[in-house]
C-alpha cells in the first residue's frame, strides 16, 4: 500500500484524533494525511495553510 | 470467527463517500475515529414483512421494502474530538449530507455504511455523572460486511 498523499494543513483550534491518539495545537502548521485532512477539514478544525503561514512543525504525541 | 465481546469496537467516520459501494471502495477511505464511545447499538438491516392470504391455501409472506437500520452510540463528550467534532457537523439541522461509516470489531470484522445523523443531543445528569451525548445515525445504504 502506498503512502497516502499528505496535505500542508494549518491547525484553526485545538483537537485530537482518537484514533491516532495525536492532538494538534491550534495555530501549528502540520503534514497532514489527505484523506485525514478532508475529514477535519469538514469539521472546521484545519484548514490549508497558506505562505504566509509559519514553518511545519512537528505532529505532537502524547507521552 | 468465534464469539466475541464488544470491548475494543471502535466506529470511524469519514465526509468522503466510496467510489463503489463494496468492501474495497469503502476501505479505501480515511475514517476519523469517534472517541469516548460507550455503546453503538445494533447494526443490520430490517426488512418489512408483507403478507397475502389467498382464498386457498397457507398464508404468503413476502418481502417488502428494507430498512437498512440506525445508529444510537452512546458517548461521552468531548469537544476537542475530531470524530464526535465531525458527526456533530453532520447532525446540523441543515446538513443533508451522507457521511460514510466503519465499524470494527475487536475480531478484525468490519462494517460499512452511508448515513446522514439525525440530532446530537447532550445529556446533563447528575454530578456524579458524565456528560452524555446520544446522536442518531441513520442509514441510508447497504450495510457492507467484510469477507
């Protein structure tokens, strides 16, 4: 299976994926899978980023 | 497969809809999972029973229209899920779109589907008690199985 195609995504607010157990910060600019992307994208929670957005950071994990 | 318990079910959504409607199509897609899941309710379709009794003869049975069945997880809520975030955008009022649906069992089963959510509504009960949401899915397609 082949890597799914990954979208540059700024983070609008706060949230987690459950089933990743990643949260994104709000106003992180992060590598996002495309399928991914669309579905937090339908809920307001991402948007693409755009040049004048910061660097890409890191994807956060938990501890 | 044997039987098994329920614990490790876990329900995905995805705003994207399969480009065939069978096993491939719908595993094919990016599902978000829905956090805090208490319970999700049966899952299966329901066909109505239409009856014909001639002059002669035992009473016919036959089958009429099909019900492809609903939803109604328990959850408890959380605002910063993107699953719960995304099937609460999907019970708006004035949302008509179908949302495509995984399940999947702790013995690697699956099940798919199309849906439009019907309400999310919040439960506040008692202090000693999270608070619940109880949103209602309504399928609108065939229930796929996996092989």
């Amino acid at each position: 299976m082949t890597d799914p195609a990954k979208k540059k995504a700024y983070i609008i607010r706060t949230f987690k994926d459950a089933g990743t157990d990643k949260t994104f910060a709000a106003g992180a600019i992060e590598q996002i899978d495309a399928g991914a992307f669309g579905n937090y994208e339908a809920c307001g929670f991402v948007r693409a980023a755009t040049a004048e957005d910061g660097k890409v950071t890191a994807p956060k994990t938990p501890a | 497969m044997g039987s098994t318990t329920a614990a490790g079910t876990i329900i995905g959504i995805s705003a994207a809809h399969p480009a065939t409607e069978d096993e491939t199509g719908y595993s094919a897609l990016t599902y978000t999972t829905i956090g805090g899941v208490e319970k999700l309710g049966a899952i299966g379709a329901a066909t109505a029973k239409v009856e014909f009794q001639p002059l002669s003869g035992a009473k016919e049975k036959h089958k009429g229209s099909t019900d492809y069945g609903s939803l109604q997880p328990s959850i408890a809520h959380d605002e910063e899920d993107a699953g719960q975030t995304l099937l609460r955008t999907a019970a708006e009022p004035d949302n008509n779109a179908l949302y495509s649906f995984e399940v999947t069992y702790p013995n690697g089963e699956q099940r798919w589907s199309q849906g439009r959510a019907f309400g999310y509504p919040e439960t506040v009960d008692g202090a000693d008690s999270i608070i619940m949401a109880n949103p209602t899915i309504e399928f609108s397609k065939k229930v796929v199985k996996s092989a």
